[in-house]
C-alpha cells in the first residue's frame, strides 16, 4: 500500500509540476544534404536522437539504402547475414539505413541497423507533424541491454522527405549521396565552453543512476582539467518537485520533502516504511549543492568531481552508508569545511524557502535554446541539451564541438577526437617549403587555411595560395619572402626591417624586389664618368680610378684632384691662414679693452639716473674691476 501511496504522490507532483512550469521542449537537429541525384539536391533538417552517439562537428557522407525486403522496413526485426549483404552500397560508401517510423523502440532499430553494418540511420516519419526527439524506454529492462552499445547516429525525417528519400532509393537509378552534418548542431561562440549536469545523488533508480555514476567517474579527470585551464565552466543541478498542499500533512509528503513541501524527491525504493527516503536524497543533493558552492568559493570548484565520485563509491544505498556521518568523511577528506557547507544548506525543517534549491527550481525551465529539464540524467552544452549517450568520449567530442575554430585545447586535437586533416597534403593550404612554415590549422570541425603568426612575425594573404611576413622582424622570416643574394663575401638584400612591408632591389641593383640583378653603372655611364676616370664594375657596386698616380677620386663630385701640392701652393696656404689668425687676434684684443670697457660706462650712466646707489653721492662706479683700477 505504502509503494503504491509513493507512486501516486509522485504522479501528482509531477502533474502539478508541469502545470506550473509549462513544460517547454526544444528539439535538437542537424541537417541532412542530399547530394545526389540532381532532382533531391537540397538541405533538410532531422532531429538528434538522444541515444547513440552523433558525431558532433563533423559530417558523414554515405549511400542512402532502403530494405527491399517489406518485412524488414522497419527494422524492427535483426537483417540477418543474407539481407545485410544486400545492404551495401555499390560505390562502397558508407550506408545510411532508411527504416520506416512504428513497430518497436526507435532505439531497436537503430540497433539492428549497426549490427547490418549501417554508418547511421534515418527514421523516416509515418505521418505529416513537427520533428520531434526519439529517445531510448524510460522504464528498462534486461533485454534492453543493448542501448549502451549504440554507437551509431540516428535521426528522425518527416514524412515528405522521407517518402522523397525512400522513392530514390527503391529505384534502380543512381545511388542517393546525402551529408550527415552535425557541424553547426553545438553553438561554439568562443574560446570557453559553458556546460551543466542535471543529476541526482540516488544510486537506487536502476540503469539510468549506474549511467550517471559511471559517468562522473569516468569523466572526472576531462572535466577538472578543462577547468583548471578555464577552458570550460561546469556547473551541477539536481532537479526537485514540490508537494500539493493538499498532501502536505500526508506520511508521503513528509517522508519525501523538506521545507514543508517545498522541495521533494521520489522514495528511492519505493517503499516509505524502509530503506532511504525521498527526503534523505533531496538532502544529499543539496549538500552536493553546497560542495560545488563553498569549493567555488575556494576557487576549487572542480573538487565537486571528486566528492561525488568519492561519495558514490563510499557512501551507497546498497551498502546503508548513504548518510551524513559519511559525507562528512568524504569532505573532510577533501578539504571541504562542514561548517560552511552546512551553512549554505540552512534548515532542512524550517518553513522557508531555500535559497540553492529555489534556484535549482528556478533554471530547470527552459530558457533561450535550451527547453525544460524534465528526465535525468540531462547534459546541456552552450545551453543546448546534448543528445546521445551519456558516456565519457562521446560527451568530451561534444565539449571540444563547443569550442571556436582554433581555440580548442590539446585534448580535443588527439587522434582519438578527430582527424588531422593538415596530414594530408597539407590541407591544401599554402606551405613554405623552404621553411615549412604553413598556413594549415587544425580544428576539431576540420582544417583552416589562415596565414600563420611565427615568432612573433605576423603572416598576411589568403592562406591558400600565398602568404607573406610582413611588419618588424619579418627580413628573420626566409627574408620576408624577398631576394637575397651571396657573392666575394658580400650579402645584399631586398628586404629592409625599416618597410613593414614590400621588397626593394638595394642600391646597385634593379629589379622587382623579388627578383635583382646587378646594375653596371660603368656601360651605363651611371657613375666614373669624369675625363681622368677609369671605371671598373663589381657585383653590388663598381670602382673608379683616376690615370696618374697623382690624381684621386672623389666619388661625391665623380672627379679626380690632385693627391700633392707644390712647394709655392704650401707657402700660399700658410699665408693665407697667417692672416685669418693674426685677424682673429685682433678683434679679441680690440673687444676686450676699448669696445667692452666703452658699454660698461655707457650702461652705469644710465643706471645712475634713474637707480642712484646709496653711499655712492651720485659717483658713477665702473661695472668691473678692471674699470676700477684705470680709474685709480
């Protein structure tokens, strides 16, 4: 009676819950191209399936195959070996398996359709309506088995296309070529991604709470090192329900909730008379709660990871240590306080409400991309639900999908995540040969052509067909693209660290900078072309020389003088610069003692008149003393 009682109390509260909220559910999609043939060309839209593992930021092409085989439409039957053979695609391309929509779980058909060999599968709709999410049983049971080794993407069609696509492929014309692309199916606005875990601390609600425990284990160390480098922003949730006011007296409402009925948590077993209660798990959940929020405080909000691995492992339900004493031993181990997580979780008896668990009510509606939170375990990226299975590789492939081109860390770029496509050919983007510099960048969506910063040196251009080293430090950088040649000893370079950009033949040379050559300033009477001159032309520059050992050149008025001077040319000389020094002379001595000694008398007379010195009875005083002493 008892379990029946817990039953129908949550019935209510989840009625009463979707009222209230009115639930708001966003399908999530990815587009379908057809490729061929000519009369399907076009893109469709298809909604993730949210078991199996989509390929988020990449694509699939492959051959569209219809069964011929009417009994096996629908996939809901294993092909077999005979039929699985007929599956194959002529052109051996990858085969995207139509089935038709009704006869069993979607996710059976994707599975017999991976065990025929399918690359993916595409559910066609049976009648005209919006698209909308195939999901996985809610209630599962041992022959279910085999959802967690779905690894096939799956999606569904409408109608229209589906019918379009089932035509073409039951002909015997042309093979139908779509791409699968999932590539704009994850936002990826910048350099840090922004992810939520909607989970729950009991570990007694079959498959879906191993799912979510495994998990967490699994994805510990991805997860604290993505937030350690702030490549990403974690946060938990927990979802809970209220109780009817109607029920808020009742043993059920009591058992399951706290803050009189504010917050409330389906009995895990069952059973309200044993084992652990509805209220037992919402407690647990808002301390799981408050450990992300008092470790972000400490700036270790990763430490949530381990608390909750650690706590699973420690602290079950199966092994009756689901309790407080044992979360004390896990936080305390962790360096977690107990008095602030106990302050931040407030009084579970009071009949207020509580400040974490009215938020976590508050978020689990939907808002902008993202719809309600509704089933658990729920993992929503960039604020969109992520579809798939919950499993550590697949949502790490998700994640790095959340990142902008080029900002995606290590982990996303291993081998195991994507494919390097710069590998080959260099992704037909532009290379430097010489310096095997390239414009090449790998992305976890594929490669980019962009011209590359190296050492500091910026690259400009297209990034397929050429680039070029441009501003300060860019003649370090294979000369700045420019030509550069060595001949005798000496270096000559089209490339000038003072021009952020271009080449220039240097002085001596000709040419487009690129390519220079010399310039015979001798043939071209460019230079030397005096009567007494003899020109030579070297590599860069030329010589020139005058005829008779007495002449020499000068190369600034391209004219040749004479090296010696005649004895009478000396005598000249001197006297002429006799004369300069003995005028010289003259002037400091005539300044000194008759112009100086003038002014001064000048300049006192005039100060006397208008500033008499005191003492003096209007005596004109010399301004120095050497005035003084002619005076005496």
């Amino acid at each position: 009676m008892a379990r029946r009682l817990a039953a129908a109390l949550c019935l209510a509260v989840a009625a009463v819950s979707v009222a209230v909220a009115t639930a708001r559910f966003v399908v999530e999609k990815n587009s379908v191209k057809v490729l061929s043939p000519r009369s399907l060309r076009g893109r469709h839209e298809a909604a993730i399936a949210n078991y199996g593992v989509p390929d988020y930021g990449g694509t699939l092409t492959g051959v569209v195959v219809y069964p011929a085989d009417a009994r096996l439409a629908d996939g809901c039957r294993p092909f077999g070996e005979a039929a699985a053979k007929a599956l194959r695609s002529r052109s051996r391309r990858p085969v995207v398996l139509l089935v038709d929509r009704g006869g069993c779980y979607f996710a059976l058909k994707t599975w017999h359709a991976q065990l025929a060999g399918a690359a993916a599968v595409l559910v066609a709709d049976g009648v005209d309506e919006p698209l909308l999410t195939m999901d996985s049983p809610e209630e599962e049971t041992p022959d279910m088995a085999f959802l967690a080794n779905i690894t096939v993407p799956s999606a569904l069609v409408t109608k229209q296309f589906g019918d379009a696509l089932r035509a073409a492929a039951s002909a015997a014309d042309d093979e139908v070529v779509v791409r699968l692309d999932w590539r704009e199916s994850m936002p990826h606005p910048d350099e840090r991604v922004e992810y939520e875990l909607w989970t729950n601390s009991n570990d007694e609600c079959g498959p879906r709470c191993d799912e979510q425990a495994a998990f967490v284990g699994a994805f510990r160390g991805h997860a604290q090192l993505l937030e350690k480098r702030g490549y990403a922003l974690f946060t938990p949730h927990y979802i809970t329900w209220f109780c009817p006011d109607a029920f808020l007296e009742t043993t059920q409402c009591k058992a399951q909730c706290v803050n009189r009925g504010r917050y409330c948590a389906p009995d895990p077993d069952g059973d309200l008379a044993a084992g652990y209660s509805g209220r037992d798990v919402v407690l647990e959940n808002l301390r799981q709660l408050c450990v992300h929020r008092v470790a972000n405080a400490r700036n270790a909000s990763w430490l949530w990871w381990d608390y909750v691995a650690d706590y699973h492992l420690r602290c079950s339900m199966k092994g009756d240590h689901y309790t407080r004493r044992c979360a004390d031993d896990v936080a305390k181990s962790l360096g977690l306080p107990m008095d602030l997580i106990d302050e931040c979780m407030g009084d579970p008896d009071a009949d207020v409400e509580n400040d974490v668990l009215k938020t976590e009510q508050i978020v689990q509606v939907g808002h902008g991309t993202r719809g309600d939170v509704t089933i658990l375990p729920t993992l929503v990226i960039n604020n969109v639900q992520y579809r798939g299975k919950l499993e550590s590789t697949s949502v790490l492939k998700a994640i790095c999908a959340g990142f902008k081109e080029s900002t995606e860390p290590d982990v996303c770029l291993t081998p195991e995540m994507e494919t390097d496509e710069c590998l080959n050919n260099n992704g037909g983007c532009w290379r430097d040969e010489k310096t095997n510099i390239t414009a090449c960048k790998d992305t976890f969506r594929g490669r980019i052509c962009q011209c590359p910063v190296v050492d500091g040196v910026q690259y400009q251009g297209d990034g397929y067909t050429h680039c070029k080293a441009v501003g300060p430090g860019r003649c370090a950088m294979n000369n700045g693209g420019c030509w550069k040649g060595t001949r005798d000893g000496k270096t000559f370079s089209a490339c000038s660290d003072s021009d952020l950009s271009g080449c220039k033949c240097p002085p001596g040379f000709k040419g487009d900078g690129l390519h220079c050559e010399d310039v015979d300033e001798c043939s071209e009477k460019l230079a030397c072309s005096c009567p007494h001159c003899s020109c030579k032309n070297t590599w860069g520059s030329f010589d020139c020389s005058c005829h008779g050992n007495n002449l020499m050149y000068i190369k600034a008025e391209d004219t040749c003088i004479a090296k010696n001077m005649s004895a009478f040319g000396w005598l000249v000389t001197t006297l002429v610069l006799s004369c300069l020094a003995g005028a010289g002379v003259a002037g400091y001595v005539f300044y000194k003692y008759r112009l100086r000694r003038y002014m001064d008398s000048e300049v006192m007379a005039i100060m006397s008149q208008y500033m008499p010195l005191e003492g003096q009875n209007g005596e004109r005083l010399p301004l120095r003393e050497e005035a003084q002493v002619e005076h005496a």
